[in-house]
C-alpha cells in the first residue's frame, strides 16, 4: 500500500510519495524527492524558462530584454562558441580549412543530430564547421573539440574561460554541443554577447551562418533555421533544442542600414519560437527606423557638459575618446574637440594608396563630417597602431538616404584586429575590414 502526500516549494505543490514500501527505503524516497524537485521547476532558473533579448549589433544597446540575465539551458546555441573558438584557431595559423581532423569513437556515438560520422575516419574543419552551423551535429562538434584541444572536457573548459574573457559572467560550458548537462548554463544576454562577438570578431567568417544547405558524403543537411528563408535582411545565426531547454534561437538581421541581434530561449515550438523572434525584430526595426541612421557622437569629456561654454580639457596624443550612438552633442563643443582630435591624429588625407589591404570601420553616418571626425576621433585614440592609415569615407544608400562609412585603411589584418580590440575597450564601435569586404 503506497500513501501519497503533497509538500510545498516555493509557493508551488509538488506530489511526493509520502510512505513507500521497505523496498525503496530512505536512498529511494530522497531520489523521488529530488527528481520531483527538479520536475517541479522548484527554482527561480527553471522557472524562468523564457528569455529573450534584442540588441543593437554596433553599438551593443539593448532594445529589449526579457528574463535576460536568468542562466537556463543553451542547447545548441553552444555550438557558437565551439565556432569561435574554431574561427580563433583557424585566424591564428593552427588549423586551415582543409585540416583533416580525425573521428574518435567517443565522437562517433553521440547523439543526433549528426552526420553521422564513422570512427578513424576524418572530416576536413570546414566540413565540420558547416555541419555545425546547418545540421547542428554533434559528432562534429566533438571531432572539433577533440582536434583543437585534445579532449571534449579541456576544450570546455577553454570555452568558458573564453566566455569570461568576452564578457559572458553567467555562462559556464561543460560540452561543444549542447546535449543535455544540468551544470552547462547561459543567458540570453550572454548569448547575444557571443553572437556579437562572431560579428565583429570574424566578419570574414560570418558567411558560414548563412548557409542553407550543406552536402556530406552524398547527403544533404538543411538548415534549422528556417526563418532565413522567410524574414527580410536575416542572415544568421544558430538555433537549439531539448527537452529541458525548449526551442531556442539566436538571429541577426539587417535592415535600414543596421544590424540587429535577437536571443529567444524556450520557445514551446520552432513555430512560436520563430514568431516571437519575428515580433521582437520587427518592433526594434521600427524603433531604430524612427531613430533614424545610426549617428555617432564624441561626447565630452570629463569637466566639459554639452551647452556649457569653457575650454574643453587638453586632449594628448594616445588619449582614449569614446564614441556612442543616437545622442547628439552641442554643436560648438563638437566643432572644438574636433578641431583639438585634428591636432593630435596620424591620418593624411587624400592619401588613396594604403600599404596593406585590411582596414577598420568605426561607423556609418548621416552626413560626411560627422564620419571624417570619427576617424579622426579613431586615429587619435590609437596612433601607434593606425599611423599612416588613409581615411575612407565612402558613401552607400540605404531606406533612409545617404550613408556615410568611416574607414580607416591601409593596415594588415593583424594591426586591424588589435585597434579594433583597442577601440573597443575605448568604448569605439570597430570592426575589422579585410580585401574582401571592399569599398
């Protein structure tokens, strides 16, 4: 005879076997009891199961955020920092695209999804990186992890050390892919950080997110994110599902001349996952598209308030100025740190020859001053790495009208990455322009 009874949590009831037969004993009761815990959603994370968060991709505002900072299960959104750290690897010479790396036999068993890997056999990186980005596979995703570090538990720990070092405070790792592990825990805010991070940090690697289809061994594998196909100026990035985590998605759109991020986690489905992603673009599109071109500032700075007359304070030659977006600064002040930024940056002008073919955009702007004093702002910020750098001030149309791209150019790609970094840690929007991503 069993006797059931009910206990409280946290404001919720959750039914227990109150008396067991001598069979279960105390061992068996204190494991129902925790498995009822844990069912139950007895904790604020669990029940904080939805989460969302949309973000400006350039300047890193925050448009909207829901549950944001509450850590939950990532699913395969994982996968995006086993990809970073695989565009990492593959930016500092230890891999190329066509490194053979070999299938262990841990790899080959995982869990679908997968390619279906078969072990002592081997899969090219960009064999494996396409399978991660379009059948979301998870023997890939350990091939990847095993190749760049050895083994599946010191690449985790090298990917949460890498989310530390990019910011994600509340995300630790304990596998490449995302299957189920009750200690591997994200936020949408720190998913949206790392889908930013991929932006900026590997523009000439982004492309990869976009792709629809993937051909291995004589099978094609569609994307999961079926949403490309259907929402205006979408391009990426990576989608995720258990059982424990829901439906869970990170995008990134384009429209009107700016680049939005967008983190959902635990849709009921992929359908009203992807139509809550849908709403929360659209409502910040047409937030941004009232705002207008994305416009950048200097704002003042310490002891000088916009609208007050008075000297700005000296500015010297290294000296860090920050750039933001959407608030205007007084005209005269500007005109004036201006005219002090002039004196102090590296660049000359009409030089149209640059010696290396990698360069920096710190910004596109409505009108053509306003772009030429952010290279300059730029320049001053960091002259020993953008001396002898030509401005670039190119202009493109968008909804909007005219825009106005500040580029400085002329660098290797390894100067550019480091300003970029520099820049960035200046509170400067950058990012880093290769040969391919023109004019």
């Amino acid at each position: 005879m069993v006797k059931f009874g009910r206990i409280g949590v946290r404001g919720a009831h959750v039914t227990v076997i109150d008396r067991v037969s001598s069979l279960v004993g105390r061992a068996g009761l204190a494991f129902l009891v925790a498995l009822a815990l844990v069912l139950s959603g007895g904790s604020r994370e669990v029940a904080a199961k939805y989460a969302a968060i949309v973000i400006d991709a350039d300047t890193g505002r925050v448009l909207h955020a829901e549950n944001a900072d509450i850590p939950y299960f990532p699913a395969s959104l994982t996968k995006m920092m086993t990809l970073y750290l695989t565009f990492e690897a593959l930016d500092a010479g230890r891999i190329k695209l066509d490194t053979p790396l070999r299938v262990s036999p841990k790899a080959a068993k995982q869990a679908p999804t997968k390619l279906g890997l078969r072990p002592g056999s081997t899969i090219r990186v960009e064999e494996a990186i396409l399978g991660l980005v379009t059948k979301s596979a998870n023997d890939a995703a350990v091939v990847l992890a095993e190749g760049l570090s050895g083994s599946e538990a010191d690449f985790a720990a090298l990917m949460t050390r890498k989310a530390r070092a990019l910011g994600m405070g509340r995300t630790t790792f304990r596998n490449p892919h995302g299957l189920p592990d009750a200690r591997q825990r994200s936020t949408a805010r720190d998913m949206a950080t790392l889908s930013r991070a991929l932006i900026h940090d590997f523009p000439e690697r982004y492309h990869y997110f976009s792709r629809a289809s993937f051909t291995y061994a004589g099978v094609t594998h569609r994307s999961h994110n079926r949403l490309m196909a259907r929402y205006d100026g979408m391009d990426g990035l990576k989608t995720g599902y258990t059982r424990a985590s829901g439906f869970n998605l990170a995008s990134s759109a384009v429209r009107h001349g700016r680049r939005l991020i967008g983190v959902v986690f635990g849709g009921r489905s992929a359908a009203t996952r992807d139509k809550r992603m849908e709403v929360l673009l659209d409502q910040a599109f047409e937030r941004v598209r009232k705002e207008g071109p994305l416009v950048a500032f200097l704002p003042p700075l310490p002891g000088h308030k916009p609208g007050q007359g008075g000297a700005l304070p000296r500015i010297v030659p290294g000296e860090a100025v920050a750039l933001a977006s959407l608030v205007p600064v007084d005209g005269q002040a500007l005109d004036a740190l201006t005219e002090r930024l002039a004196d102090v940056a590296t660049v000359g002008e009409g030089d149209t020859d640059p010696a290396g073919k990698w360069g920096i955009q710190v910004g596109a702007f409505s009108d053509e001053e306003t772009s030429r004093r952010a290279v300059r702002a730029a320049a001053a910020a960091v002259p020993a790495l953008l001396a002898g750098t030509a401005e670039q001030l190119s202009a493109v149309r968008n909804d909007n009208g005219l825009l106005y791209r500040a580029r400085l150019v002329g660098l290797v790609e390894a100067d550019a990455r480091a300003a970029c970094s520099q820049l960035s840690s200046a509170g400067i929007a950058c990012l880093p322009i290769g040969p391919a991503d023109g004019t």
